[in-house]
C-alpha cells in the first residue's frame, strides 16, 4: 500500500508532537517530518519531497503564507492543506491564492483530518465547513469579494520576511544576521514596506502583521 508522505509545519511543539502521534494511527499515512516555521519547511519539503504540507498560517521567521506561496513556485508536487484557526475570509483567499488546496481546523477530529489529507493527496480540494461557508459566500458576492486591494500583494518576498521579523520584535541588527544581510539592507527593506503599505509607526505595522495573520496576536 502507497504512503502519503507528510510534512507538518507548525510553530507549536505541542501541537506537532499531538498531530503526528494521530496520524501514526493512520495506515496510508507516514509523517516524514516536522518544521517549527516557513523557512524550515521550504528547506525541509526541498529535502523530503512530500506528497501534502500540512501548513500552519502564523509561525515565526516565514509565515504560512509567504512559504505556501513559494512552494507552490518552488515545489507544486508537494499539495499544501493549511492548518489553521483562521477562518475568516481574508486568510482563507490569501491562501488559496498562494496555492493552498484546501484548509482543516486545529480543532477538526483526527478522522477529519485524514480525509482532508488524502483529498489534498488525490488533487481534490478540502474545505471545513466554517472555510467552505466563507468561500460560498465570496461565490455569491461575486468578483468583488474575492479581488484584493491589499498593498501586502506588491511587497517582494524579501521586504515580506522584513515585515514579519520587525513585527515579531526583532531589531534591524537581528533582521539582518537572521536573513544574512546588512543591516542597512534591512533598512532599505524597511522604508520600502512601509511606503508600500502606507504605514509609518511600528505600533501600526504590527496590528497590520496581526490582522494578515504573519504573527499571532
């Protein structure tokens, strides 16, 4: 019988430790590894070459989205099913614009889960029924519901991990020794984020981070 290979990317260890012990119940499923964040599950899903990435949205260093956007890019065999608590219709599109397959909550039942795995495997696409709700009513809405006016769109990859580090907390020097470049990069990146953005208080930059789900509140 064919495995499905799994990555699992979440930030909490708690949760990846709960969510591979059930899927270790599961026969046609293998768990071939864990990340704690983005960066960690690009490199991984390069080295692992994973049918399904089950991807957290809110994780340190890349978030969900950035690295869901870049592995469809980089790595389109490796199916992402976001694993998430944000059902509300802005994560929901943003995701599925950046590739996801389908979204399960973290608090779906492990048989739910399973499912939505191997429809993501199959090609299919997998909704929860709070998620599946939200994209029927962007249908119904029409085109406007699902078109984005938002800045975050136009910001390149690198000025997007800028803009998730400075809202975690990091300082410039930090930014810089975490993404190996100069600081006065990280500055460049920084100017050009906020213009972009039209934010200039840090205060304002980290409730937008918050609101994209990059961080958690």
């Amino acid at each position: 019988m064919q495995k499905i290979r799994v990555l699992v990317v979440d930030d909490h260890t708690i949760v990846r430790d709960g969510i591979i012990a059930l899927l270790a119940l599961v026969a046609d499923i293998e768990v071939v590894g864990e990340a704690a964040n983005g960066q960690e599950a690009l490199q991984k899903a390069t080295q692992l070459k994973p049918d399904v990435v089950l991807m957290d949205v809110a994780m340190p260093i890349i978030g969900g989205l950035e690295a869901t956007r870049r592995l469809s890019q980089e790595l389109p065999d490796a199916r992402v099913l976001a694993l998430t608590q944000h059902d509300d219709r802005q994560h929901i599109f943003s995701m599925l614009a950046a590739g996801a397959r389908g979204f399960i909550s973290k608090l779906a039942a492990s048989s739910d889960l399973a499912a939505a795995i191997r429809a993501t495997f199959r090609g299919d696409s997998f909704l929860s029924p709070s998620a599946a709700r939200v994209v029927v009513e962007g249908y119904q809405l029409g085109p406007r519901a699902w078109k984005s006016d938002d800045p975050y769109e136009q910001l390149t990859t690198r000025e997007r991990e800028v803009l998730k580090l400075l809202a975690e907390g990091h300082t410039i020097r930090e930014i810089a020794e975490t993404l190996v470049i100069s600081p006065k990069t990280v500055e460049g990146h920084k100017a050009n984020l906020m213009s972009k953005l039209d934010i200039h208080r840090k205060t304002d930059l980290i409730k937008y981070a918050i609101r994209k789900g990059l961080v958690a509140a």
